[in-house]
C-alpha cells in the first residue's frame, strides 16, 4: 500500500502498523459519535462526556478490528504460513499473508476464523450492553459496539474476494474444481460484482442527499474492486508461469570466470564483452562462487588490478544453485527470499547456464505478446 506508515508494535510476533489514512477515519469515527450517537442515546450528560465516550468507543473500534485480523493470522500460523504484517488503515485492517493457503479447508478455516470472533466480540459487547444496573455510558458504548462488530461480520460474509466471504467461496470452488486459479478467479469476479453494486449504492446515495454515506460506499466499492481486479491479474500471471521450467528459461551460459583471474581482465573481457550482469565462477573446473555487477561496483577502481575474482566473488552456496527441472515459479521464490538476481543452473557437477530476475521477465514479455 502506498503513502506513509508506521510501525507501532507486535502481537504474537506479528508486526502491526498504522496507515495514515487510518487517523483521518479515527477523527471521523470520534466525531460522529461525539455530535450524533452519544447526545442522542445520553441527553443528560455534559458536552465533554461525549468526545471521552467517542475516543474510547473509537479505539475499541479498532481494537475489535484488529482482534478480527487476529482470528485470521492465528489460524494462518497454525497452518505455519507467516504473517508479514497487520496493517490498520481507512477501510479497517489488513493481514498480510506471505503464501496461499495448502488446501481448501485451510483456505476456509483461515478465511473464517476473522467474522466468528467478531461475532464473538460482538456476543461480548451484547452481554456487557444487557448487564442490569450497569452504568449508562458503558451499555452506550457497549450497545454501539455490539452493531459494530456484528456488521463487521456480516459485511466481511459478503462471497466476493477479497472479502473473507470471497475466500470462503473461493475454498469452496477450489474444493470443487480442484482448481485453485479458476477458484480465484470466479470469486474474484463476484468481488467486482459487490464492488460494482456498492458503487452504484453510493452513487445513488449522494444523489438522494447522504453525502458522507455515499462518498464511502463509493470509495469501498472502489477499493474492493481494485483489488479483485489485480487478483484477476495476478492469477493470470501465475498462470503463464505454470509447466515452466528453470531449464525452459535459463540463459544457456558456457561463459565462466576463473577464479585467479583480476577484476580488470574480468571486467574488460568479460562483463565489458559479452553485457551480462554476472558470471559462475569454477576453480579448475568447480564451481565456486558468482561474480556479479554489484561485487565488482564495491571495489574501488584501482584496486581492480591486484585483487582476483575468487576474492571478491560470492561464494557459491546450495542456496544460489538449482536444477534445470525444478519448476520457474521456485526460481522466482528463491530470488526474492535471498534477495538474489541470478541463480546457478546446474545438473549434477556440470554447470547449465544461469537464471536471472531480467531474463525471466523478458521470456514472460516475448510470450505474452
Ligand atoms: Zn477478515
């Protein structure tokens, strides 16, 4: 997500962050509760009364937001999927889940784990609001939080991805079909309906006079189709990668470096010739490391006659190798977890070629077309 944000803390380990759109909705919240709800349900109370009540039943608010993401990231953990973080911004909040549920029934466990505890939480602030004798602020704040939660559940049921809904239908098409990527796609698809019909709502709202009502059933809609439709795309990216193979993409590279040779004969007949970003480097025929760009750019120029490529190249790890039929989608995972831009292509002792970040995108380019 775009625009500024900010750290804040971590719950069971998962880091939570602020957007800054989140204060802009903090203030509104406080503000209509403050000028409308409070007076309306406590006549007799003092002007400050109300901004204290609006600020606490705002945070719980948020509280009870987060809890939901909780639900959501508990279950995820379980099924051992890390969480990347949780962020709370104008729509409410939002786990970041690094990789796909396993199966359709994590899909659906994880999915439906955020609406049962706000129906839980809303259960709670149901009782709290029915407590006889209580004070008159806390059944206020109670009751409103209670219609809260129980239409963050509900809204949340709505079957269109994103929505948690949309992943239950998506865990249920996919259960169905067998199909992971048709699954999403047909569930995204009904999350562009919502979004379609919650624009329309909106629209027809600012015309029949509700203003503040309409601009946010607009910009929800807007959002949420948004959304499914980069899922849509994304599925379709996900699925020209599929039945390809490292072997498929590699750049066949009979060109090595060895390990005694200096920086300056690899750089002039080298790097300068042939225009790759880095080469394998063997040491009487053994691969022992790659020397790419960014080793080389490290070095300061005059020493680029004494030092050899064997010491200043990266030393050849498992982690920077892979086999020519491992499929590309392991390829791409790997270069992004290590933060790598070239792996190694090699089949027993003998070195293939070389599978780059560049030269993956330029395959997917050309077949695209
Ligand atoms: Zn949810």
């Amino acid at each position: 997500m775009f625009g500024t944000s900010w750290h804040i803390g971590r719950i069971f380990g998962i880091p939570l962050r602020i957007h800054i759109s989140w204060f802009l909705v903090f203030a509104l919240v406080v503000w209509s509760l403050a000028r409308y709800y409070f007076p309306a349900v406590l006549s007799q109370s003092p002007l400050w009364e109300y901004w204290v009540l609006g600020v606490v039943a705002a945070l719980l608010l948020f509280a009870s937001v987060l809890v939901h993401e909780l639900g959501h990231c508990l279950v995820a953990l379980r099924y051992r999927i890390p969480i990347a973080q949780i962020t709370l911004f104008i729509f409410g909040g939002m786990a970041q889940i690094r990789r796909e549920a396993p199966t359709p029934k994590a899909e659906f466990l994880i999915a439906i784990a955020g609406p049962i505890v706000s129906v839980g939480v809303g259960l709670c602030f149901w009782l709290l609001a029915a407590l006889p004798r209580a004070p008159l602020e806390l059944t206020a704040v109670s009751e409103h939080l209670r219609n809260i939660n129980l239409v963050l559940a509900i809204f949340n049921l709505v079957p269109g991805y994103p929505l948690d809904g949309g992943r239950v239908l998506r865990a249920a098409l996919w259960a169905w079909s067998k199909n992971f990527h048709k699954a999403t796609r047909q569930a995204a698809r009904a999350g562009q309906g919502f979004a379609v019909l919650l624009m329309l709502f909106g629209a027809w709202d600012m015309v029949a006079g509700l203003a503040i009502g309409g601009v946010w059933f607009l910009l929800i809609g807007a959002f949420l189709y948004t959304a499914a439709h980069n899922t849509h795309r994304q599925v379709a990216f996900q699925e020209s990668l599929m039945g390809l193979r490292v072997g498929d993409v590699m750049t066949p590279e009979v060109v090595v470096l060895e390990a005694g040779m200096t920086l300056d004969e690899a750089v002039n007949n080298y790097f300068l010739r042939f225009g790759y970003g880095g080469f394998p480097v063997v040491d009487n025929g053994r691969l022992v490391g790659v020397l790419s760009l960014k080793e080389i750019k490290a070095i300061p120029r005059y020493r680029w006659g004494t030092l050899t490529v064997g010491e200043v190249m990266a030393p050849h790890s498992l982690q920077a190798e892979i086999h020519p039929d491992e499929p590309i989608t392991a390829a791409m995972e790997r270069m992004i977890h290590d933060d790598r831009s070239r792996l190694v292509v090699r089949d027993g002792g003998r070195v293939l070629g070389l599978v780059t970040r560049s030269g993956i995108a330029r395959f997917l380019d050309l077949r695209q077309r």
